[in-house]
C-alpha cells in the first residue's frame, strides 16, 4: 500500500527552493495531494501532502529531502499520515466556508486573539490567513495610508451564529476594529452592483438639516425629526413636514450648496476602483436629487433614485414630487435594478448608516453599515467604522496592490 507523507519545510526563502524539493519527488514518481506556502519576512513555510508509491524507497527520499534542506540551511520535517485521518480531511471539504475580514487603523494581537477565540468556539477551524494590506515602513509610515486588513478563510458550521456575531460586534466596538463576517459562495467573488445611500454616507451631511439652515429653519427641522424618532410620525409625514418649511429657497443656493457638500473618506476611489472593475453603482437616497445628480456626474454612477424638490419660477415651493422614498422603497428599488441587470440579488452590496437603510442592507448579497447607528450595525451583516468608505475594497476581498493609487 502506499504511504501519506506531510512534508514541512521552513527556514530562509531562496530562490528555487519548490523546484529542488518537488524534483526529488518528481524522481521517486510521488504524487502530490495538497500543496501550500507563505512567506513572512524572507522565512517560507512551505508543506506538502504527498503520495509515495508502494515500490518508492521512502529512506531514499528521506535522505534526500534532508540533504537539500542541510544545504539551503532549511528544516524539513516529515511525518506520516493515517489513511483514515486523510479521509476524514477529505470529507471535511463539504463544511459551509466563511470569510472574515478584520479592517482598521493597525491590527493587534488581542484583536486576532479575540476573534479567533470566538472562531475556535464555534467549532469553526481556520483554512487559512491572508494579509490584504501592503507592508509598512516604520520609517516612512507616516506618509502611508493608516490602515490595515487580513482575511481568515475558515469552515464548518458556528454553534450559535447569533452569539458569534454579537461577540464580534463586542470585539469590534471595545478594540476599535470592523470586522466583516459572511459566507464564502460563488457570488461572494462575483458581485455586479453596489448600491449607496447618500447622507452621511456618500457625503459628509444631512442634506435637509444643511437646507434647513439655509432657509432659517433649523430648529423648527430638528423639533420635526426629533419627534418622528421617538415615534409620534412616521417618516413621510415628518419627511413632508420638514420639506414645508424649506419653502421659498432659491434654486441656484441649491446647485451651489451641492458642490460644497464634503465627500465621506474615500469615496472617490471606491467608486473609480469599481467601476474599474465593471461594476454598476447606484445611489438610492430618501435625501434630494439635486445633490444626487451632482454626485452622479461626479462619481459615475449609474442609476440615482432620490426624493425630487418642486420648484416653480426658480423658487422651492416646500414640496416633492412623486413617491417619497423611505427604508421600504430603497429596498424595492434595489429589487428592481437586480431584474434590470438580470443578476441575482446574491450578486449585490448595499451600503448606509440609517435605520432607513436596513431594509436594502438585510436583504443585498452583502450589507454593509457605514459609520452607522447601533442598530444598523448590530442588524448589518458588515461595518465599516474604522476607516474610510474605499475599506469596502477589503471586505470584496481585493489587495492593495491591486487597488490604484489616488491620482
């Protein structure tokens, strides 16, 4: 019968290491079952799972594969491995598969510690750890983007999914890291549409709080949504109260607010890297389309649905026209441009910060709270609160080398 042999082999990369171990084995005809390597400041790990024919010298082999380890200063470790428990490595292969991304500022070891405690007691084994960001220097940090990001691939199935994520919201809010927590399917790698709120998502505002401003009205604005919050209106009588009182602004003020109106960190290349990519973009906002149209011509995007002001003469008459868009709209709105690009609602990512927003988020491919309210993080599937709106490119799965520098 032939023989299962794990084979390690670490110490100080060099060139041409694989090809010097794989051509001995090559020689004695063995047959490779599993193959990985890492490299870590110039030290490589690299193991391999192999197969030795019955008629294959296994002391020869072994000689061998010391010998060159002896010579490129390598430690080569080989260890025999039970049929059965290659078999039960085999069938473990069809356990569901997660990916989860830590994202923030710099990444500790009591934050990997933390979260991979709550990994292993799920009974959840880690597959593998990919670093998304580039290398530091320590002497030109200062000058490099403040983040950092890594990626554990893990399977099987969590004990108490409910729990983990809950553990992972704790993890996040008392370390100062996001972490992102979904399953690993083919539409995970293969998103076509993201879609964004606008407020205090794409900019750095409330719209119809800045507007309020500048028709004088602020506080009676903030009396309105103060009201609807503790749940005295719902959101489009209060949504069609407070637009009353913008009633006499003048529509050039409103084109030159919209060029002022700060953009969120980053978003200028999320939204260039993916469309890059091919993706479609869209802003779904219960906010004003005269900032969405700005915003729009600006980023690219694709589709904007957004709640439109009356204006006669130049003049807001304090009203809108059409449907006024609220947290269920959103929602259908994203359904529809899913059957307009025929894709799968799998195949898309929704992005807020407001409870408006949890009904587009909850039911995207991947939701994503966005500098968010507790709820909405606790309800989201992802949180970005860390760093800029482009560290949705890390919980896509992309490295830093592959996403283009601001220009």
């Amino acid at each position: 019968m032939s023989k299962l042999i794990l084979i390690n082999i670490s110490g100080q990369d060099n060139k041409g290491l694989d090809t010097c171990f794989t051509a001995i084995l090559a020689h004695y005809n063995v047959n490779v079952l599993d193959i990985g390597q890492s490299v870590i400041h110039e030290h490589i790990s690299l193991g391999i799972l192999v197969e030795i024919p019955v008629n294959a010298d296994f002391s020869s082999i072994f000689k061998d594969m010391l010998y060159e380890g002896h010579k490129r200063h390598l430690a080569v470790e080989m260890k025999p491995v039970e049929i059965d428990e290659y078999e039960r490595w085999v069938q473990a292969q069809g356990k569901e598969r997660r990916v989860i991304t830590l994202l923030g500022k710099k990444i500790t070891a009591l934050q990997i510690s933390r979260v991979t405690a709550v990994i292993a007691e799920n009974n959840l084994n880690i597959d593998g750890i990919t670093r998304l960001t580039g290398r530091i220097s320590l002497k030109n940090g200062l000058n490099l983007p403040n983040r950092a990001s890594i990626q554990l691939t893990v399977s099987g199935t969590p004990a108490n999914i409910k729990s983990m994520r809950g553990d992972f919201m704790e993890i996040s809010q008392e370390t100062g890291i996001d972490i992102s927590f979904h399953i690993d399917s083919i539409y995970s790698k293969n998103r076509k549409l993201v879609v964004f709120d606008m407020d205090s998502t794409l900019i750095q505002a409330e719209v119809i709080d800045e507007l309020a401003k500048l028709a004088g009205v602020g506080d009676d604005v903030a009396k309105i949504t103060e009201s609807a919050m503790r749940g005295e209106m719902d959101f489009k009588e209060s949504f069609r109260r407070r637009v009353a009182l913008l009633k006499g602004l003048k529509e050039e003020e409103l084109k030159d607010m919209a060029a002022t109106l700060p953009l969120s960190e980053g978003v200028e290349l999320v939204t260039r890297t993916l469309k890059g990519l091919g993706y479609k973009l869209g802003i779904l906002s219960g906010g004003f389309t005269f900032v969405g149209k700005y915003l729009k011509e600006k980023l690219g995007f694709d589709y904007l649905h957004a709640n439109e002001l009356v204006i006669r003469d130049g003049i807001v008459t304090g009203e809108v026209t059409g449907e006024i868009i609220d947290g269920e709209k959103k929602a259908s709105l994203l359904k529809e441009l899913v059957k307009q690009e025929n894709i799968s609602i799998a195949q898309t990512i929704a992005v807020g910060d407001g409870a408006n927003d949890l009904p587009m988020i909850t039911i995207a491919g991947l939701g994503v709270a966005f500098n968010a309210k507790p709820i909405v993080r606790a309800r989201a599937e992802t949180a970005i609160s860390s760093v800029g709106l482009d560290g949705l490119l890390y919980l896509i799965g992309m490295h830093d080398r592959e996403i283009p520098k601001e220009s």
